[in-house]
C-alpha cells in the first residue's frame, strides 16, 4: 500500500505527492489572535522553500514581517492620507497637494496589491511617468510625485502590510537651488511699473501692489484691514489663505519665517489707503460698513474672493498690459531679483520675503526694523520717487 501522505523534512518543509515542495514554518504567535502564526508557499525545489522558510524567519525576528494581504496601493495611500488629515502639524493645503502627487501613481499601480510592486517596476513607472494626457512632468512635479509614492510605502512598513520598502530605489529629479530666478520667470523693474501704472485704478490695486512686493498670493489673501497700520505704514502677516480643493480655508502663514511685520513703502501705502476709501464707500452704499477683520481681497459685496478668482484677475491685467505672461507666484521672484539687483543683503531680502535658506546666498540672522526700512527707500528710489 502506497503511503501518498506529504513527507516532512527540516525548516517545516513538506514534499507533496506531485513532487513540489511547500513550505509551512511556525514563525510565533500573532500578538492580537494569539493564534499560531503559520504562512505557506509551495516551490518547484527544496532549496527554494528552504530559502523561503529562513527569510520568513529572519523577518519575524527583526519585526519587519507581514502577513499576505490584497491590501492595495490605493488603499494604502488613503489610510496614509487620513493619518495626515488628523495630524494638527500637517496643513490642509498640504494635504491637498498630497492628493495631487498621488493621482500619478493611482492611475499607474493604484489597484496593484501592494505586496506585488517591485523595485524594478517602480523604477520603470518613474522614468515613464506622464500627465493624464500623456505629456511629460516638469522636474518638480515628477519629484513630488515619487515622493509621495515613497511616503505611502514608507507608511506600508511601519503598518507591516509590506516586508520590504520597494520604492527605496527610486531616484527623484534633484530639487533647483533657487539663487536667483531665470530671465523668463521675472519681470524687470520697469515691468512691474507698467503693471502697476495699468492697475492703479483697479479696486484691488492695494492687493496687485502688495504682490509686486513680493507678498506670497495665500498672504495677500490673508490680509484684513486689521493688519495693517495706514498711519504709520505698517503691515503684519499673520495668516494666510489657501485654496483646498476648490474651497478657501484660512490658515497659519507657510513657515515661521513667514511671519513677520513689514514697513510699507510710501507709493504702495498711498494705493492702499485709496483702495480702503474706495472699500468703505462701496460697503457704506450697500449698508454694511467695512469691518477692521474684513479682508482686502474681497469682491464688492464685501464678501471674500476666491483665491484662484484673483490669479485668473492678475492674468487678465497682465494681457491687458501687454507684459510678458510671467505667472502670479512669479512675482516674488520679480521682487526678490530687483532687491538683489539694487544691492540689499541677502538676509533682509530673505526676511522681507519670508523666504527659506534655500533662497538665498546667505544664512539668515536677525533683521532689524532699520535695514527693513533701509530696504523700503531702495525700493522708493528705484521707482522714481514718492507718490501722493
């Protein structure tokens, strides 16, 4: 009588009855269940299974070890993303530009299970990795994309849905040291005159003037009468507004740098105070009188307007202008080159503009109010004189 029963050999090894060989170890007991923790996989060899049975142990050991699962990249990255969601350090703009990164790797793997992505896969998918319509990303965006990819896999691990992180070999494109932005990219200093000579009657002018000042477009957007002093001349950032999913939310200025308080220079101040005598008669006409917390960017109701609604707005001007189609955010550069130009240290320029060290060619240190305003007649010069 033939004894058909799989035969066992060492490391929970089993020989079946069509000649493969299944592997079975006793790793321990899981933590929760406290059941045995027993995975299985059968192989064309002993030496095979053998090899399998060692590299479950050895992940057992170290608590790196995960149990199969269908779990896929998808689901992966939403546990990820409600655990930035509910952390109080992560902002909601962040979070949404988390979403955004993802959507290239959704579309690629997004149902892929997660234990089934390969570094050599991973690597491909990073070097072919297009829009939706096919064109290809700019650096910054293709980094970010990889980046958050990383960071969903990074989370896989610590969760032990995943024993290895497969996207260690990824190598994103190297973010551009900013010293100074390209000639495209920034407007000269008689460029950004035009501009504001072309929006002077403009209700937002304040807010256009405030950009050429190099104030980030979430800032302008943050701003209530209440920050600034048309008195003294002063204005203070002390929040910002983003725009997060279509929805405009307040938020806390970008970084800790970017809060700050700066002098205003006497042109840009004169437009600002036109601008809230012109806010105060529209408000006054429509019964509702302009409130110290009320916002400069707001429409003529009074009611706040859509921090995309005010990209679109400089875009339109720009073409009425006739100026070279810099973007929005690039006004900042503008600001940054023509007070790098004009001679100012490189950490007033930093502080005026909330920058990172990255941005400039020095490490920050303190700014006094005397080099800021020192940095204000510069400005006062290079645009002819005072305006009344």
């Amino acid at each position: 009588m033939t004894d058909d029963r799989a035969q066992y050999t060492q490391d929970s090894v089993q020989k079946l009855p069509s000649g493969k060989w299944r592997a079975r170890p006793t790793l321990g007991r899981d933590p929760k269940t406290g059941e045995a923790v027993r995975p299985t996989k059968t192989f064309p060899t002993k030496t095979a299974a053998r090899e399998w049975v060692k590299e479950q142990r050895r992940q057992w050991d170290s608590h790196t070890w995960s149990a199969r699962s269908d779990r896929t990249f998808n689901e992966c990255a939403d546990h990820w993303l409600s655990v930035r969601d509910a952390d109080p350090d992560v902002s909601a703009n962040t979070c949404r530009a988390d979403r955004e990164s993802l959507a290239y790797s959704r579309r690629a793997f997004g149902e892929v299970n997660v234990q089934r992505l390969t570094p050599a896969g991973l690597v491909d998918w990073s070097l072919t990795v297009t829009s939706r319509t096919g064109e290809p990303l700019a650096a910054s965006t293709r980094r970010r994309a990889i980046g958050s990819v990383q960071q969903v896999l990074r989370h896989a691990m610590r969760m032990r849905w995943i024993t290895f992180d497969p996207s260690s070999e990824l190598t994103a494109p190297k973010q551009r040291e900013v010293v100074a932005a390209e000639a495209d990219d920034v407007w000269t200093p008689r460029q950004m005159e035009t501009f504001l000579e072309s929006v002077l009657e403009h209700r937002l002018a304040g807010c256009f003037a405030l950009s050429l000042l190099g104030l980030r477009r979430e800032e302008v957007a943050g701003l209530r009468w209440s920050d600034l002093d048309l008195v003294l001349g002063e204005l203070r950032i002390r929040q910002a507004r983003v725009d997060v999913n279509g929805v405009d939310v307040i938020v806390p200025p970008k970084t800790a740098r970017s809060v700050r308080d700066l002098p205003i220079p006497e042109r840009e101040l004169a437009i600002l105070r036109r601008m809230h005598a012109g806010h105060r008669r529209e408000r006054l006409a429509l019964g509702s009188p302009l409130q110290p917390t009320d916002l400069l960017l707001v429409g003529i109701d009074g009611s706040p307007l859509p921090v995309r609604r005010y990209t679109e707005l400089f875009r339109d001007r720009r073409t009425r202008a006739g100026l070279p189609p810099v973007l929005l955010r690039n006004l900042r550069h503008s600001s940054v080159s023509r007070m790098r130009a004009a001679g100012v240290p490189a950490d007033v320029v930093a502080a005026w503009h909330g920058h990172s060290e990255r941005m400039t060619t020095a490490v920050y240190g303190r700014v006094t109010d005397d080099r800021l305003k020192a940095a204000v007649q510069v400005l006062e010069k290079a645009s002819g004189g005072e305006w009344t």
